[in-house]
C-alpha cells in the first residue's frame, strides 16, 4: 500500500546474461477506497469484542473445569484427569494377529 497520493515513478535496473537493463514505471495513485481503516477493524472486531465476555460469564457461571489433562484441586493439589473405556465385544477391532 502506498502512503500519498500522486504519481509514483519506480526505478528498475535488471542484469542479466545479455547484459543490464534499466527502465522507469509511472503509477498514478488515487485515494483509498472505502471507509478508514480504523473503522473497518473495529466493525471486524466487534463480534470478537461482544463474544468473549459472553463465552467467559458463561463459564464462571458454570463452574467449568478443566476436561483432560491437569488441572487443581480446591485445596491446591494437582491433579490428572483421564478417562478409560472398557472395550465391549461388539466394539473389538476386527484386526487378529498372525492375520
């Protein structure tokens, strides 16, 4: 993006096996389109801004705690949270040894 308006003159200066090149290329620069930028981010913000005090009210008011991994105990101690499922017969894998 370029900062001013007007007409922007880039200098080129290319070497190569044939020998070196040089060339000049005019722009002409109009004004940004569009509303500033500020607002464009803060309209694009706004739903990050409203979402997250909502998401975390929601959680203090639930009382979550951590689902895996560690997490505390009330009184401080550390704790690992971990969840095993016994295998039914009709859950088996397929898969036989020696197959």
């Amino acid at each position: 993006m370029l900062p001013d308006e007007g007409t922007w003159r880039f200098q080129l200066a290319v070497e190569g096996p044939e020998g070196t090149g040089r060339g000049s290329l005019s722009v002409p620069v109009g004004p940004r389109p569009g509303p500033p930028i500020e607002a464009s981010w803060a309209v694009g913000l706004l739903p990050a801004i409203v979402a997250v005090p909502i998401c975390l009210a929601k959680r203090v008011v639930a009382g979550v705690r951590p689902r895996s991994g560690r997490g505390t105990e009330p009184d401080g101690r550390l704790f690992a949270v971990t969840s095993r499922r016994a295998a039914s017969p009709s859950v088996r894998s397929a898969h036989r040894p020696g197959c």
